[in-house]
C-alpha cells in the first residue's frame, strides 16, 4: 500500500472509503487505531443476539451497538456512516451470501441494528510491541482458524461451538503473550488454551478450517484464543431472513487507540 | 445474626430462603461469596435495558440474564429459584412500589427476564482483605449513595445521570484502592472519581441521596465508585408498567466466589 495511505488518520481514512475511492482491505491501516467487525441484524433478532454476547464476550466482545435505523455511533467514532464507511459488505439473506458491495445505501432499513465487534488486529499489535513475533503478520496470510469442541452458552436461536485463532508462541514468551492479551477483554482477552490442539477438539494445525495455516517452530507453542469468526458462524448457522457482516478484512477504522480499549 | 447463619453455604443459605424460614437481609452471609442485585423485567423492556447495561458497564454490571420465563441459571448458582431466593421482593406497577413479598411466584409471568446485577458487597470484601478498612461496614450502616450531574448513555427509554457510592479512603490507601477494584470489573471496578464531590455534581457529604453518611477523617479522601443504585433509578424513572427488584440489601447469595469474578 502506498505511504500516503499509511499517513491517513481514521476519519480521513473514513472519508476515502465512504467516497468509494478506498475498497480494499484495511490491514495496515492507520497503524495503532482500533479496527472493528461487523454484524447488521434486524431488530427481532437483536435481543437474542445482544444477549448471546451478553454470555459469550469472550468470542463476541461487543465494542458498540447503534440504535435501530442509525447509521452513527458515538463512541468508537464520530463522523461516521455505517453504511459506507466499511470497504466492503456482504449482504446475506436466508444464510446465503448474496451480493458483496461497497455501500449498504440500498440496503438500508429503519429496524437495522449494527453490532460493532472487537478484533485480534488490536492486541496482534500489542503483542508486538511486547516483542512478540505474530506469525501470521510475519508471513503475511490471514490468521489460522479453527472449529472447537468448545461449547457456547445459547440464547434464543444462536448457539453453537467457539471459533479460536491460534499464533505459534515461543516457549519463553507464552507467559507474557497471556498477560498482554489478559489485559484487553474487550477484544477476546486471554488464549482459552495452550499447547493442546486435541484437547478443545482440532485434528490437524496444517488444516485451518478458515484462514491459512503458518509455520510453528520447534520451541513454540500453539496458543489459542477465542476469535471473532464465531459470532458471524453462529449467526449463520441460524440461516436469518437477512443479515449484512464486512468483508472478511474490511474493517471499520476506528478513532479509538488499541491501548484505550484497556481502559474503555 | 447467628454463628449457624454464617457457616451455611450458599445453596444451604437458598434453600433456607426458598422455604420461608429466613426473609432477612443477607449482609455478611455467606462470606467470600458473591452477593447480587435483581431487575425483573418483561422481554418488551428486555432489550432496551440489556442495551442500556451495555452502554453502562460500570454502574450495571450484569453477571447474567436469565431465559425469558425461566426461574433458573447457569453460571451464578445452580439450584436456584428466581422466585423464592432472594428474602425479599419489591414489585412495581408503573413506576409504584405496590407490595413487598418474599415470594413472587403469584405474580410469575412467562415473559419475565431476570437480570442479575453485580454488587459493591463483593468489592468492599476485596478491599477488607488488602487492608482497606470500609467505614461503612466498621460504622455498621448502609454505605452512602449520591446522584450525580455524570450523564449515562441512553438506551431506549433508558437514561439519567450515574448515582455513585462514596468510601472514605486513607490518602496513602488510595491507589490500593483502586487497584483492587480496577481488578474487579464485574462489580463497578475503578472509582469513577477521587477527592472531589463537586466535579460531580454532590454538594453536600453529609446528606447523601440514598443510604446514610459516614465518618470522614481527616487524611481520607472521598472516593467515589459507579453504583449499582443506578439500574434502578434509571428503571423508575421510566416507571414502567410491571418491574420486581429485590428489596435492599435482600440480595442473591450465589455460588461464585469474589475473587473468581475477577476471572469471569
């Protein structure tokens, strides 16, 4: 990506994408500002899913929910459209992906209610400032992801198992990867296991079920934390009338500092 | 109260309670365990005040919200009945508290959602063993509560300013004091200010809003924590058709330890 990009602030940021000059994914983007997912629910589904998260904060680490029908948030940004100030959208309807856009005008209904989700682009970027390497930044492919045994609490429709992340961690920084990330429960908190694939259900490391696999040395342990694919999974596996999510890396840049949410 | 109170254990001390035979307060029972408010609501407020506690962790913070209709939990106790377990039961009509009762099986209705809201008992615990004494206990009176000018963040018709509770601290206990409770997330945590009621709108220490005053000597200074009066205030200002609230002080002993709700 070009310097001048890097250079953006969020809300200039937010102004080029929201302008449609800006599609493309948003990793990298205005480097230490919290980046946000996306879920859009109608409101007859928002209780159920309010208080899924409500008991899995964990996987579902809410940041904001706007009210019905508004386009605004007040506080992870102001001067902002929800409707186009993501790169890219996808619009669901019965589960089934049916169009990906660059702006939810067309799609927009006075009962739409926008959950704004926490990410593990926010302590990835802690953890490096501990000194720790992030293998999947290293080696520049999505993050490797898998389907667990490890069961949700349901509420309404939703249920479902957790979706973890999983970073090769060396050894001699395991502890301190989980003190790192133990201090920012707004998004995802500490590793939910470590060192113990078959333990939480996962057959094969080299097998992700989403994202790509990544090297793991010989004196590092896979760690696991609970990831913010499992909401979306959830949702989806409930086949909702209509749903619209980001696009997988098309994130919300917002003006919250990583090191903020610690104290949010 | 007596030592045979003391030693039950918290399923012990419910089921004492579910049959009638103890209908007190339940300060100092059950010690070590944490101690939970109650707002029963019907599912057509439900949503606005789940969002409303959202928006609003730190004076509501809710540990769990039960099953529309149901009298059970999961996670705070397990052999537990909603309707029979807390001594005491306040029931509200549009905003009128129309009857106190010790049972609210007569008033059950399949579209109740019970909230169950964390509590500064299980804090003021926390404090007592790092060697903070809390003048409220040591003077033996209900800990003093102020309205104060901090605005909350509306949900619905849910809105108002912050009511906080205030401990006097001794200046060199200070930052002990909010390490403790920064710990505890789940029930308020950090003080939402230090040393200065006029910043937040109280005028005068000595008449609280709700509670009763306590001693402040010399080298302390008034530290004010998010309380969780607030739900409550904001709830009857609204004066909703149909809510129950436990009477004060008549509190949920549950299952779980303080200290484990750092880890929750």
């Amino acid at each position: 990506m070009s310097d001048d990009l890097k250079d953006l602030s969020p809300v200039q940021l937010r102004h080029l994408i929201r302008s449609g000059q800006y599609t493309d994914n948003t990793s990298g983007l205005a480097p230490g500002y919290t980046q946000a997912n996306l879920v859009i629910l109608p409101k007859s589904l928002a209780y159920d899913f309010l208080l899924f998260t409500q008991r899995n904060p964990k996987p579902c680490p809410v940041l904001e929910v706007s009210d019905a029908g508004s386009k605004k948030l007040t506080e992870m940004a102001t001067d902002i459209d929800l409707a186009n100030d993501f790169p890219k959208y996808r619009i669901y309807e019965k589960g089934e992906l049916i169009q990906e856009v660059t702006s939810i005008d067309d799609y927009w209904r006075d009962d739409l209610v926008s959950f704004i989700i926490g990410c593990s682009f926010s302590f990835e970027s802690e953890l490096l400032a501990a000194g720790i390497e992030v293998r999947n930044i290293t080696e520049n492919v999505n993050v490797p992801m898998y389907d667990t045994n490890i069961p949700l609490k349901s509420a309404g429709e939703f249920h479902g198992n957790m979706v973890v992340s999983m970073r090769p961690i060396p050894q001699n920084q395991v502890v301190q990867a989980v003190k790192v990330t133990n201090a920012m429960p707004k998004v995802h908190g500490a590793p939910i296991q470590i060192g113990d694939p078959e333990y939480i259900g996962i057959k094969d490391l080299n097998d992700p079920d989403y994202g790509d696999a990544v090297t793991i040395k010989d004196d590092e342990v896979p760690v696991f934390w609970p990831c913010g694919v499992t909401p979306q999974n959830v949702i989806m596996q409930t086949k909702p009338d209509f749903v619209i999510t980001h696009s997988p890396g098309h994130m919300l840049v917002t003006d919250v500092k990583n090191t903020e949410l610690k104290y949010m």
